[in-house]
C-alpha cells in the first residue's frame, strides 16, 4: 500500500445531507466550510454562485469572469489568500448548464473538466500563502493533490441516485517543490 499525507491524522466522516446545488447552504458542508475558515481573513471563491464566503468572489452567472482569469487577475493586483475554495460545476455536463444559462456558446474545450480544474487550482495554489487551507469539493477526494497535507475528508451521501458531495480540507505545503498539481 502507497501511504499519501492524506492518510495519515486525516479526519474522516460521513453525514447525510439533501442535495442542493448550492454547495455551502447543504448543512454539514456549511459545518466543515466555517469550521475550517475560522480566523482566515482573505478568501477567495472563483466559482461563488450565490455564496458570499468569500472575500473575494467571482460568479460567472453575475457578469464574472472564467475562474482561471478571476485568480490570474487577483495575483496581478498582488492579493495573497488564507484560503481557497473550489467548488466547480462537477461534471461537463454541470459546466455547459453553466455556461448556457447565462448566454456562453460552450465549446468542448470548455467541458474538458479535468484541463480547466487544473488550470484553476494552480492559479488558486499560486495565490494561497504557505500554510493556507484549501477547501475542494466534488465527485472526487485528490483535492489539490497527494502533497497536500490533508486534515479533513467529509462525505456527503445524498441518496437515491445522487451522487455523494466529497469535502476536501487540505494545507499548502511550505516548499515551493510540493505545490505541483
């Protein structure tokens, strides 16, 4: 057996939870987001919709702006994070619902998941001090990846023919050389 940082001291719990597409407002996952936000004092959420956790948030829906861009622009006014959320659509299909309820033609590019998740959390990563928790949510438990320390994985089973929301809490390593994703 591989041993990863993330099973070693990691948390591990399971709730039962409605399903909502709005992420934070599910219960136990609104637990586990202000439980490990406490104390943070610059957030940044890429994909808020209609959260306001963060104190820096970007809704697409809301004349914002693709997640990777949003990041990219925060780094050059020089904003540095005590915390990251990524909370993506989970599925290309999820994504061209995104992007055709506000008017965005989608490409398959667009609905390349797993090229844009990458873009994005290297973004998020770069902004995020040393130290800084990250908060993913998904379908999947890698989070920002196996060097990532990871403190907490919560599983959200909703039921029926829903598939199950993982909570990800994870701390950015202090070498430069553990942040590749």
């Amino acid at each position: 057996m591989i041993e990863t940082r993330a099973s070693v001291g990691t948390k591990f719990s399971v709730k039962w939870a409605m399903p909502s597409r709005w992420t934070f407002t599910i219960p136990p996952i609104k637990e586990f987001v202000h439980r490990h936000l406490l104390g943070k004092l610059i957030i940044v959420d890429p994909f808020c919709g209609e959260s306001d956790i963060g104190t820096h948030r970007n809704d697409l829906a809301k004349g914002g702006q693709d997640a990777e861009e949003f990041v990219r622009g925060l780094i050059a006014r020089g904003v540095r994070a005590d915390a990251v959320l990524f909370d993506p659509p989970y599925s290309p299909r999820q994504i061209s619902e995104c992007y055709k309820q506000i008017g965005r033609t989608v490409t398959m590019a667009d609905t390349q998941s797993a090229v844009m998740y990458g873009r994005v959390r290297r973004a998020l990563a770069e902004i995020l001090v040393a130290g800084g928790v990250s908060l993913s949510f998904g379908w999947q438990s890698s989070g920002f990846g196996k060097a990532w320390p990871t403190s907490e994985i919560l599983l959200v089973q909703h039921g029926g023919a829903h598939n199950d929301t993982i909570c990800v809490a994870q701390t950015k390593p202090d070498s430069l050389w553990e942040t590749t994703l």
